[in-house]
C-alpha cells in the first residue's frame, strides 16, 4: 500500500506520457496581452576547449569554457495591444527592461502545470513584423527575439 508522500507521483519504471509541444504558454512579468503560437530556441550550450595532455600521447581530452544561451523567438498574432512593441522599443533606446518569463508545459489536460523552463533577466533583442501578403488569409504573425541570463528547468 503506497504512503502519503508517494500518492499522485508515478511508480518507479512506470511509463508516463510525453508533453504536448502545443500544450504551452508563456508568462512575461508585466506584459498582459500576450498569446504566443510558437516558442522556439530553448537552447544552452558549453563550449568545450579541446587540449592535449603532456605524456597522454594522442589523447585529446575537453574541459568546459564558454557557457551560452540561445536567444528565445517567440511567434504572436498582431493584435493591437502594445505591451510587446515598447518593451521593444524601450530596448532599443537604450533602456533596456529585464523581465522575468517563464516557458510553461501544461499536462494533457491543457489545464496544469507539468514543467516549466524559467528565464531570468528576459529582454527583447530582435522584433519581425508579421509579413503582409492582400491575397492571404492567415492570421498575422509577428516574431521577437528574447536574450536572457540564465535558463533554469522545473
């Protein structure tokens, strides 16, 4: 018979589904109006510094250098609401506003909370408008770019 502290947490070598890649959403501290289609780059990387070692003969071996993130690119529908668009513009007059936001993986259900990946000191570094086309009829889509400091998983 399972104990409290095991009640709702999956038995060990139990199979458990796989997340949605459209069960998402995005939270960004202060910004209201936003609904994002897609959310790419969610990426770390640590370079590594290939050396040899003396007496090692052809053995190269690798430490650890340079750690970076990939800059996050969010994908929205153009509304009117100009939340995105100044926190834009604020950076590219040099006021740059680093924000909170945190990519979050909702269950099969769509209404809980799986997982989340959050990113701290969050700024917008890039913005496309959405592409215009009169013959089309999709919804229009523009695109910005998220630095950030670092990356943590939930």
């Amino acid at each position: 018979m399972p104990d409290d502290q095991t009640k709702g947490q999956p038995r060990i070598g139990a199979l458990t589904d796989p997340y949605r890649n459209y069960n998402f959403l995005l939270r960004i501290q202060g910004i209201t109006e936003a609904r994002f289609t897609e959310c790419r780059g969610l990426a770390v990387q640590v370079e590594p510094i290939r050396y040899r070692e003396s007496g090692a003969g052809q053995v190269v071996r690798a430490m650890t250098g340079q750690l970076t993130y990939a800059n996050l690119t969010l994908c929205y529908g153009l509304t009117s609401s100009l939340d995105l668009w100044n926190w834009m513009m604020a950076s590219a007059r040099g006021t740059v506003s680093r924000l909170q936001a945190s990519v979050v993986m909702l269950d099969s259900s769509g209404t809980a909370e799986g997982m989340r990946w959050d990113l701290t000191n969050a700024w917008p570094c890039a913005w496309r408008g959405a592409p215009l086309d009169a013959m089309g009829r999709t919804v229009a889509i523009e695109e910005m770019e998220l630095a950030y400091d670092t990356l943590e998983r939930r």
